[in-house]
C-alpha cells in the first residue's frame, strides 16, 4: 500500500464474495457493478458517483469535498470515515428486515474508496509521519472490515481484492508516468483465491476478467483482460467455464468488429487477419469442445488462455484495418492545406481577391471527388470517413485552381524555358540552403518535445541570433548572450515540482524588484503610478513567500494574509498594466512584472527564476526588432492606439521574406522554450497540489485547474506580448506571422500525427497524443493571445473611465435640457 492510494470492494455470489478496489479502468468496473444483483460504494464525492449513477441497485454514501483538504492534519479522517461507514450499514441491516434480505441475496459487491494515503501524500509526502499513520489506520480498518465480514457471512466464502489506481512519487505527485506512478499493490486473499507466496506481476486491465469470474457475472463486453487462472483456487471445471467465458468475450469483441470491416470494404480489398481466422477459430472451438468431452478440463482452460491473445491481437488488427488509408488521407490534407497557405498568401497579386471560382473543382477534379463519394457510399462508411478522404481531394482542386488563375499559361512550353532561363546556380544553391535550415529547424523542435534538454541547442543558437543577424547594438547583444547561455542551463535540470527549492521561489521576486528599480531610474522623474509600485510589490511578494514557506513548515497550513494576497494578485496582474502610460517599453515592463506576482505565488521551485530571465530575453529580443532606433528613441516609442479593427481587410498576399521566416521559427522556439523550458508533457500530467498551496488547499478540481492552466498561461503570454509590441504598427504583419506559424506547426502535427502510439504504456500513449494535440492547436493558441495581447497592449482603464465619466455627463445634460425647455413651454 505504500505510496499508493486506494481501497476496496466486496462481491459476493452463492458460491464466493469478492472484494475488489477502485480502477481506473471506468467503464469496466461500471458494468461489474451495473452487472451485480446490489452494490454499495462508499468515499469520495468524484469518485464514487461515476459508478453508481443512474443505477437503481447501486448504493452511494460519500463525504462532502470540504473534507478534502490537502492542508488538513487529520485527512485519515477520510478513510475512517468510509469504515465506520460500513460498520455503522452493517449495525443498523440487523434492525432492518429489508436490508438483511439485500445483504443476503447473490452477487453483492461492496466498493470502499480510501483517499486518505492520497492527500497525506500530496500535502505531507510519502515519507512522512502523518502518511506512515495513515497506512495504520487503513490496515487497522481492513482488519476491522474483514472481520465485520466474516462474522457477518460466517461462511468463509469472502474473497478480497485490495490495489490501487495510481502511485505516487517522494515528492507527492502521480501521472508523470515513472514506476514509482504506476506501479501498485495488488493483495488478494480469501475464498477461491489461490494462496501463494511468489510475487507476481498483474496488469490492472485483467482485473475486471478476475472480478467478474469470482462473483459469476459475463467479463465486461469492453474489456481486453485476460483472466489470471493462477489467481483462482477453484475446481478444474470452473477454471475452464471461467477461461471459456474469457475467450468467448474476446471472440465475440473480434467478431463484431471483423463483421463491420468487412461491411465497409470491397469484397476483393477484404483481407483477413492471418493468424486468427474464422476457419481456425472453428478449430480451436472444435479442439475445446474435444477436451471438455474427455473431461480434460485443465487443458481446455490453458487452450482458450492461449488464443485469448490472439483473439485480441485480431481485435486491434481489424480496429486499425483503415490506417494506412486513412494516414495517407491526412498526409494529403496537411501537405495540401500547408501549399494552400502558402500560395494564397505569396501570390503575388497576380489573380487579386481569391474569389467563389477558386472554391469550385474543375471538371475533372469534380468527378473525381463524385466516383470517391458514390464509392464511399457503396461501401456503406461512417460519414466521417467521407470527411477523412473527400476533404483532402477537395483542398486539393483549391490548390489547382489556384495555380491555374496565378499562371494561366502553365503548360506553355515557351514559359518553362524563359522560366528555367533565369534560374542560376548561385539560387538554386540559396534555396537550397534555406530549405536545409527549415528542415532541420522542423527535426530539433519534433526532437524537443520528446526529450526537453534538446532546448539548451536551441536556446544557444539563440544565443549568437545578434551576430547572425548582424546586430551591434551594445551592450544589449552582450547580456541577451549572458542570458541565453544561464537559460540554456534550466532544461538539463529536472523537471519542477520533484525538489521543491524555497531559496529560489524567494530570490527570484527580490531579482525582479531590483530589476524594476533598474529600469524606473531610467525613467527618472518620468516614473508614475503603477510603474513605482512595482518594486514594492516584488518585494513584498517575497516576503509573503518565505512567510508562507516557514509559517507551513511549523504549522501545517497557509497563513490567511498570504491566501487573501495570492488571490487578489490575479486580477491585479491585468488591472495595473492597463493604468501605465501608452510608452510601448512601459507597457511591455507592466505586463511582465504584473504577470509574474501571481506566478511567484504560484511557484514551488526554479520557475519563477526561469521566467524572470525569459522575460527580460523577450524585452531584449523586442530592442532588436527596433535596432533601427536608439536606444532613447526606443524607450520614447509610443503605442499606437488606433491599431486597425481585426475585422477589417488588410492586404498581406506577397512573397514571404527570409526574415519572416526567420521570426516565424524564433517565435516557435519562444513558444517551446516557454512549454518546455520548466518541464514536459509528462510533468504538466502530473498533480501536486504544493503549487497551488498559497491559493487553495480543499480538493477542486476545477478551481485546481484553472490556477494551472493560469501558471502555464503566463510564459505564453510573455511571447504574445514581446510579439505584439513588435508587431502591433502593422496588422497585416500579424496576419502573415501567424499563417508562417501555421505552416511549420503543420509540419510539426504531420510529424507527430504518424507517431501517435495506440499501445505501450499509458505514458507513451499520452504523450504522443499530447505532442500532436499540442502541435495542431499551438498556432491558433498564438494567434489568439497575439490578438489578445495587441488589444491589451492599448487598452486604458482611464480613457474607459473617462469615456463613461463623459456619457453619464451628457445624459445628464440632455434630461436638464428637455426638463429646461419643459418648464419654459409651461411658462
């Protein structure tokens, strides 16, 4: 039980009782309670209701969620309660006829949810003394409960299951994916359960297979387990109707899916899986059938455990039947819509306004997608496969069209040889060298998203941008050098949140207070409100930090000051910037630091300090997008207020520049930098509550997180920012910014999109699900929040107070002058 958190179940059939933990495998422990006679669940509040819902024989009792706090001093209470819970049911069944009969009856299953390892464990961490209590308690409540059975039943036919959905690591988190997480306990013990003192190795999906066998119910139609014979201690006869059962499940799972294939596919195009046929599948029924008449029964159960596999390694070949096709289909659609972008922006303004014509196919083009559509629907496919292979052909005849308007003498010899005239070797070898950088460019960021230290190469490219792109701006190249190479340090560090660092939580907002009065003694006496406070504040929040820091240390909790603060400094972070003046560095420098108050509140480790620094590399990296301008006229630049309407139309069909690329793939690496720099995919997956500490300690999931999605907002917010005040004089600049983002990211998605795994561990699976989601949203994301961050940039809270300060003024002017001239009528 160490590390992990859990409880269990009873079920109980005429034969033997069952009891059984918490899975994470929902919809199958859903149907082994849907398929018991009764079921009563007891614990925590979100979990046992998804079993039990909607379920007219199912019984749910659990605590209230103020009882889930992971600041609490006593969260064993959690687990006592759901025991004296059971106790208590049982008590009172004896004075109740009607729950004496329930209790009686076959094939009752008994769920106990114990959450109480599992908040000791994020609040106190493994290790610690109210954790190693808690296991007391629950195995003084086990004790208690299997007596309560025993002597309740009294006829040693309880059997019990007790695991876990989950483990946890030495510094209170779970889903990163290591052994520590995934591994569980796995006790079983009691009647029809085989004793034994080897250890043995079980997959949690072949417990519903296990259940299901010891309370006699059909194995979850759903469920790919395969039953552990060794587990059982039961007659020879009963281990074969139990395998048998297995396999028929299984067959029945491949059957269905076979058939719809089969339905949806040409009779020529049909191909059977080789080595699990219905021919030998006939066999195997007839070799079964052979041994069960011999009464060999222990061989007619090993036989069907040997084809189980099979059976499943057929189910996943006819689930993934249209793959190939399917992955040809959206490379096409990818490659396709990215030559699309590509020629509907760098046009040149050869064909103007992209019109109706070019969204209507050609003939040839048309008839080709008709013959597609009637054969899709010969073949009686889901309408979504003609979204999956209708959609690429017609993104296709847009691209046609659109060749065919830009060069209507495409096919005119006399055009090529003028065409080929021109090209030199000096600009085949340029292009070829840009399309090199690309390339390779596209292969670190796939790269980076596997293994995060591969940004420290990245971020050292960065490093030497200045004298790459020839820019002698001093000192400013020199410390965007020092930066980029202590920025290149954090990704070879362990992912945030395994070592929890206070010095560094602390040291990093007195930095940015320093840093704040660096950049107000520039500002000299031009220095006003919020820009003064800014120091302060930094400063204060440190203090607040290592108050909390030291305050939880002695006492447990979170002290009220530091709560209130923590909370108010959300909507300070957005209220403060919009009251700086219009100066484009004064704004940028607001935002940045209101930002990072809540994120300090919200940092357990070196975060914070990564942050801090990656922020001042944006600031840097906006100079040298003006290095045109000196430095006094960079800090004088003012913010255009009249930025154009997003709904306006702006012209931005031209040839793309090798400097558009350029911030393109700066942006990009900004944007990986800002995702990875503290942490990965599977860090992001795991939960510790010591991030959110200052904020909250009862258990809310959606409280929980929207302050972490708050956290990984900011750096993110950080590139829309730096991007918009570059960016903000020219709004078609946004436009072709964000289509080049488009393009590489659908390269990056086409990548990931062949790496999705739909086996291995739950790890591999979810991240290669991750990567791709993460690449396929992460252009819209951008454009969103650069959207976003050009409206912020210019918003004012004055000029809206003023602008209302004005309409309730003329309001009042207009009802005098109607009541003025009133009375003069009345006169």
């Amino acid at each position: 039980m160490e590390k992990a958190h859990g409880g269990y179940l009873k079920a109980m059939c005429r034969q033997n009782l069952a009891l059984a933990m918490w899975l994470c495998l929902l919809d199958s422990m859903k149907i082994v309670f849907n398929q018991s006679r009764f079921s009563w669940l007891w614990g925590s509040p979100d979990i046992v209701p998804m079993f039990g819902d909607g379920l007219s024989h199912v019984f749910i009792d659990a605590y209230s969620h103020d009882e889930e706090d992971f600041a609490s001093k006593n969260a064993a209470q959690l687990d006592k309660w759901v025991f004296e819970k059971v106790k208590k049911y049982f008590q009172q069944s004896t004075h109740l006829s009607n729950a004496t009969e329930l209790l009686n009856e076959d094939k009752l299953v008994f769920f106990l949810h114990l959450l109480g390892l599992d908040t000791n464990g994020h609040g106190y961490k493994p290790h610690s003394k109210e954790y190693i209590n808690n296991i007391l308690v629950v195995d003084k409540g086990i004790k208690e409960i299997v007596e309560l059975f025993e002597n309740f039943y009294g006829d040693n036919r309880t059997a019990y299951l007790f695991t876990a959905d989950h483990g946890m690591t030495d510094w209170g988190s779970h889903g990163a994916g290591s052994d520590d997480e995934i591994e569980t306990p796995f006790v079983a013990w009691g009647s029809s359960i085989a004793q034994s003192k080897l250890k043995r190795v079980v997959n949690q999906v072949d417990l519903a297979p296990l259940m299901s066998s010891l309370i006699g119910i059909a194995i979850p139609m759903n469920s790919v387990g395969i039953l552990r014979l060794e587990l059982l201690d039961v007659q020879s006869e009963m281990k074969y109707q139990a395998a048998c059962n297995n396999l028929k499940q299984m067959v029945e799972q491949y059957s269905i899916t076979r058939e719809e294939r089969k339905r949806t596919v040409l009779p020529m195009l049909f191909r059977e899986y080789n080595g699990f046929t219905p021919v030998i599948l006939q066999r195997v029924d007839s070799e079964v059938l052979r041994l069960v008449d011999s009464r060999r029964f222990d061989a007619a159960a090993a036989l069907c455990l040997e084809w189980i596999p099979r059976a499943r390694d057929a189910l996943i070949y006819f689930h993934r039947y249209y793959r190939v096709i399917l992955g040809l289909a959206m490379a096409i659609l990818f490659l396709s819509w990215n030559v699309l972008l590509y020629l509907a922006v760098s046009r040149r303004n050869t064909i103007g306004q992209l019109g109706y014509a070019v969204f209507m196919p050609r003939i040839i083009p048309l008839i080709v997608l008709i013959l597609v559509a009637l054969l899709l629907y010969y073949q009686q496919m889901p309408i979504s496969n003609f979204v999956y292979f209708l959609l690429p052909l017609y993104v296709v005849t847009i691209v046609i069209n659109i060749i065919l308007l830009s060069t209507p003498n495409l096919f005119n010899r006399q055009n090529w040889d003028t065409y080929f005239s021109k090209i030199n070797k000096q600009k085949i070898i340029q292009t070829l060298f840009y399309n090199a950088i690309f390339i390779v460019s596209i292969g670190v960021f796939i790269v980076a998203f596997y293994e995060r230290s591969i940004l420290s190469i990245i971020i050292v490219f960065l490093a030497f941008l200045p004298f790459i792109q020839g820019i002698t701006l001093f000192p400013w190249n020199v410390i965007w050098f020092v930066i980029c190479m202590v920025l290149a340090v954090f990704p070879q560090l362990e992912t945030v949140g395994r070592t929890p660092n206070t010095t560094l939580v602390v040291l990093s907002p007195i930095l940015c207070g320093i840093f704040s009065l660096i950049y107000i003694s520039r500002l000299k006496s031009n220095a006003k409100f919020p820009m003064k406070c800014f120091p302060l504040i930094h400063f204060l929040v440190a203090g607040l930090v290592l108050y909390s820091n030291v305050w939880f240390s002695f006492y447990q909790t979170v002290p009220l000051i530091v709560r209130i603060s923590s909370w108010v400094s959300l909507p300070l972070a957005f209220i403060l910037p919009i009251i700086a003046s219009f100066n484009l560095t004064d704004r940028l420098f607001c935002w940045f630091s209101s930002l990072f108050i809540p994120y300090s509140m919200l940092s357990i480790s070196y975060e914070s300090l990564f942050v801090f620094l990656f922020g001042i590399l944006l600031f840097i990296y906006v100079r040298f997008e003006f290095y045109e301008f000196k430095d006094a006229e960079f800090f004088q630049t003012n913010l255009n207020k009249n930025v154009q309407s997003i709904n306006e139309p702006t012209e931005i069909d031209e040839a793309f520049s090798f400097k558009e690329w350029c911030r393109a793939l700066i942006l990009l690496a900004f944007i990986e930098i800002a995702f990875f720099g503290t942490g990965n995919v599977a860090s992001l997956n795991s939960f510790n509550p010591t991030f959110i500490r200052n904020f909250i300690t009862v258990f809310s999931p959606f409280v929980m997180a929207s302050l972490l999605m708050f956290k990984i907002f900011v750096p993110f917010a950080f590139v829309a920012y730096g991007f918009a005040s570059i960016l903000h004089l020219d709004e078609r600049m946004f436009s072709r910014l964000c289509v080049l983002l488009m393009i590489i990211t659908n390269f990056l998605s086409l990548a990931f999109f062949f790496l999705l795994k739909d086996q291995g561990s739950w790890l591999e699976i979810g991240i290669s699900i991750s990567n791709y989601i993460i690449s396929m949203t992460a252009s819209s994301v951008m454009f969103l929040l650069l959207r976003i961050a050009n409206r912020l940039m210019v918003l004012s809270l004055k000029d809206h107070i003023m602008k209302m300060f004005y309409f309730v003024l003329i309001q009042q002017l207009e009802v005098h002058t109607i009541f003025a001239a009133a009375g003069s009528l009345t006169l």
